[in-house]
C-alpha cells in the first residue's frame, strides 16, 4: 500500500481513520507524534490521543525531525504520522519556510521509499477565508505546499469531510489522457 496521505479538517475524521487502517494491518506499528503540550488543553489532547491508541504500538514523540523518526522505525513496520500540521507550525518557527519545504521533500521521500505502510496526517487548512495576519498567511501557505509534497509522493491521498472521504488524484493524470 505504500504512502497514504490522510487530508481534512478539523474533526473530520482523518486521525480516526488512520488509527483503524494501522490496527488493521499485520506488521507492528509505530506512532510519530508531533505535537507538544505547550497548555493544559493540549497536554488534555495529547493524553486523550495516546489513550486512543493500542498499547503495543511505540510512541515516538518528535515534533521537529520526523525524516530521523521515520528512518528509525523497523522498515517492515507500519508508520503513523500525526500530524503535519504540527510539523509544519513547529518547522516553521524554527527553520522558516523554504527550510521547512526542504524537511518535508526529505521526509516524503524517505516515506514513499518505506517497504511497510506509511499514513501521515494533515490538516486542508486553506479552504476557509483569507487570513488577517501575515504569519497566519504564511503558514496556511506553506502548510498547503507541505501537503501539496507529500501529495506528490504519497500512493493514496483522501480528502475527509464530516467522517467521509473522497480520493484525490493526480490532476498531470488527466492532462496525459488528453494527449
């Protein structure tokens, strides 16, 4: 199966899919995890998250290198990565934005190249209005081009709405069809 890139909302049911698509396969998993708990809501989120997940699987809790934490997990193994979001807001404090795209193109490579199951996660963040300010313009831009990265060398990519998913497909596919 390769890549599967999970993209949606907020809520949309994403998380929850990737969390059953993992357990349904046969090989150990390992969970990245990239959030960190800067308040008590999201150390509330976090905990919430972890409880949600089997007791078997590894936690790896990375909020910045997730290429390294993809590359140390067993190659066989299934890989869950929630989320990009995250990464992205936290990549960008630190490295700015062409660093970041730089990460990401890395890391989706070391992912696609996985012989186990990858899911990675990530929020469509710029469906909505325009952003007032200009670093929550930066970021839902580069967080587009984040996603657009991993789209690219992902095997999979859907699209989740209230708990329902379609399929995304390469646009390049239909634009060869014509030809």
């Amino acid at each position: 199966m390769g890549l599967v890139l999970l993209l949606g909302g907020a809520r949309s049911g994403k998380s929850q899919f990737a969390l059953r698509l993992a357990a349904s396969q046969p090989a150990a998993c390992v969970f990245i995890a990239t959030g960190e708990p800067g308040d008590a809501e999201m150390e509330e989120r976090i905990a919430r998250h972890r409880a949600e997940r089997p007791e078997a699987w590894q936690t790896v809790e990375e909020p910045l290198r997730i290429r390294e934490a993809i590359l140390s997990a067993e190659r066989a193994a299934c890989v869950v990565l929630d989320c990009l979001t995250l990464w992205t807001a936290n990549a960008l404090a630190e490295h700015g934005s062409e660093e970041t795209q730089a990460q990401a193109l890395a890391a989706a490579q070391v992912a696609s190249s996985r012989p186990g199951l990858t899911i990675v996660v990530s929020n469509e963040v710029g469906l909505g209005i325009v952003p007032a300010n200009a670093l929550a313009r930066s970021y839902r831009d580069l967080l587009g081009s984040v996603n657009a990265i991993w789209a690219r060398a992902a095997d999979h990519v859907l699209l989740f709405s209230a708990g329902r998913a379609v399929r995304l497909t390469d646009p390049d596919a239909l634009l060869e069809g014509l030809s």
